[in-house]
C-alpha cells in the first residue's frame, strides 16, 4: 500500500469519525428540544431560545402551571396548563377562575396582560386548558387538548 493510499483512507476514516460523532451529539443534545419563536411565553421563556422536554406517557406529571409542549395543526408548540379536566373556566378581566375561584399566575406580569374575558367552559374529560403567559398576545385564549397531544414537559428554564 502507498503512502499516498494510506493517507486517503486515513483522511476518510478520520472525517467519517469527526460525523458520526456530530451527528451523535446533534441528535443526544437536540432530540428532545424546541425553538421557542416569538413572545407567546414571555417572560418564562424567552424567544429564540431552545429548551429541552421530557416524553410524557401518561396524566400522572400534569398539572396546574405545567409547561407543555404539544402538537397543533402538525407542528410543535408551547404553553401553560391552566385548567385540569372536570373542571370549569372562566376569563374575567383577564384573571383566570377555576371552579369559581381566582387561579393565582404569578408568571403572568401585568405588562404581558390585556383585558380579556371568556364565558365559563367546562373542561372535558382528557383534556387540558391551556394559555400562553404573555396575555397581550390573546388575552382569552385558551387550547383545549388532549393528553394525546401533549408530547412533552418543559424542563428547567
């Protein structure tokens, strides 16, 4: 074998290892992330930002403040559970009433918040009610979804 030849296959054995090790660390950092576009969440979660998630496969990690990600129309997207199922919800001045009682959102300031009211909905069985925390945005809106939507938690932010 030729210096030359031994060089070459050197030289591809050493690429083809620098990519599989890229690949590998892509695909174990970045899996289980999202790119959060635009200020749905702000102030929790800034824009431009990836954020890791934890697989749900079951209610049992869900609750009321929980950051999820979720599908919607065939694309990944975040907000905040809000309401649990069985429950009722209602909007008024945009503070958020569970079962007639005031819900207490301290991640929601009082720039990121417009006046916004929703008559009461019930809350179905399977499913959550979610909002985002910048209510400037959409200050009554709120997703109903089903636990076979919800993907993934939020992790640390």
């Amino acid at each position: 074998m030729t210096s030359k030849l031994r060089k070459i296959i050197l030289f591809v054995i050493i690429t083809l290892g620098i990519l599989f090790t890229f690949s590998f660390l892509t695909h174990f950092f970045y899996k289980n992330s999202i790119l959060i576009q635009g200020p749905a969440m702000e102030p929790t979660l800034s824009s431009l930002q990836n954020y890791r998630y934890t697989h749900v496969q079951n209610s049992d990690h869900l609750s009321r403040g929980t950051i999820v990600v979720y599908t919607h129309e065939d694309y990944l997207t975040v907000s905040r559970i809000v309401g649990l199922p069985h429950e009722s919800l209602r909007i008024q001045d945009s503070q958020v009433y569970i079962d007639g009682e005031v819900v207490p959102e301290p991640y929601v300031t009082p720039d990121k918040t417009q006046r916004g009211n929703r008559e009461e909905i019930s809350i179905p069985a399977e499913n959550y009610a979610l909002m985002v925390d910048n209510r400037a945005l959409n200050p009554a809106g709120v997703a109903l979804v089903t636990m076979e939507e919800i993907v993934g938690i939020i992790e640390k932010f």
